[in-house]
DNA sequence: AATATATTGTTTATTTTATAAACTAGTTTA
DNA sequence: TAAACTAGTTTATAAAATAAACAATATATT
C-alpha cells in the first residue's frame, strides 16, 4: 500500500535539486542555490549525497578565475526520481 | 518556485497517517499500524505529533477491556494536506 | 493460583538527517 | 595591502525518525 519512499529523494532540498537537474540536465552550484534558496553549506553536503549516491554527476572546473561546480543528472537519477514520483502517488491520492 | 513543504507532512509516517485518515474518516491505532506497517513507538510519537499540529483528533477509551486509540482527520489536517500536495507538485513536475 | 504470554500502547535512548555556523582558498576592488 | 567578495567545504548543532525498553492490564497455560 505505502511503499518505502526513497530517502535520498525524500529531502526537501535533493528533491528540489533533482527536480530543477531534470528540467535543465546541467546547472552551477550557484544558479542552483539561487533557485533553490538553499544555504551554501546545506547544497554543499545535499550534492554530494546525490552524488554519493549516483544520482548526479559533479564536475568541478574554474571560469573566470573562480572555482566552477557543474551538475547534471544520471540516468540513475531520472529512474529514482521517477519510481519516486510513482511511490509517492500512493501517499497523496488517498481512496 | 519551490515552495516550503509543511514539515509536519513531509514525514514519510505522518503523511501515511493523514493520507489514510482522510480517506476514512476514523481510524484505530491498530488499523493504521497495520496499513503502514509502522513500529507501534514510532507511530505513537509521529501521532502525538499531528495531534499538536491540530492535524488529527485522537480519542483514548477502551474496547473488550483493552485501551483504544481512534484517530480522526482535523479541517486543519486535511487544509495542510491540499497545501502539501499542491506545493509538492513543483517539486514533482519538472518544466 | 501463579506464571507466562499477548494486547495496546508510551517513554526514553539512539541513530540519522537537515541545517547553520565557521572556515578555506583564492580573487577582486579600493 | 588591506578589505571585501566569490565559491564553495567542513564541522558543529539542532531536529527528526526510529528502535529498544518499559508499563499496565488482559488472557491463557500449567
């Protein structure tokens, strides 16, 4: 009935991350801080779980002198996000 | 764009609990154990906290002898429930 | 009748998670 | 060259979820 809902999805800030890497399939660390209103150090810790957990790819650069952090989906991602969205139906469409 | 999602909800148990109350109207301690197959101590701690919340009305009496806790959806809880899933669907929804 | 087991939870302790504060490393501006 | 800014990371704290232990009574067993 309630499946387990992931619980590297389950988060307020990687759901949102997730969300906006599928709409753009690539982003700064700033530009996703900026939509995402999170602080620097909270996104900080939530990308690398992400990535710890395959669901996203880092590539760390430098543009314009400054340090450069690129983010974009796996394919592990999307299917996570998706069995996400589907198991989380259960929960919002009560019979 | 994306919103705050009401702590409250954003809890894998919780959310169940109000999901599934909302589709019956009543429930007893037990029944909702069963349907979310929650631990007996997490599901007392995470219902004493949608009772704080004003989300749900909890009823203690007995039945055959043994103690009975019903469990009924607020207008408060079922308000915060449209508001998690309509903030929520930023979230769910990519563009 | 006494002991063991089951029912229906609650309380407390532990683990995990999220978040904020502090820090690093370098850059640009005044 | 000092101050302020950029782009993050690391560490510490707060909050949340979960599990383990306990309580109170009921029923079943020997």
């Amino acid at each position: 009935m309630f499946k387990e809902l992931d619980p590297i999805l389950h988060s307020q800030l990687r759901l949102a991350v997730v969300s906006l890497l599928i709409s753009v399939e690539e982003a700064e660390f700033t530009y996703i801080k900026e939509k995402t209103q999170a602080t620097s150090g909270n996104l900080s810790v939530q990308l690398d779980k992400l990535k710890q957990a395959g669901y996203i790819e880092v590539q760390k650069s430098f543009k314009n002198n400054y340090p450069l952090t690129v983010c974009k989906i796996t394919k592990q991602g999307i299917d996570a996000f998706d069995k996400y969205v589907s198991d989380l139906k259960a929960y919002l469409n009560p019979k």
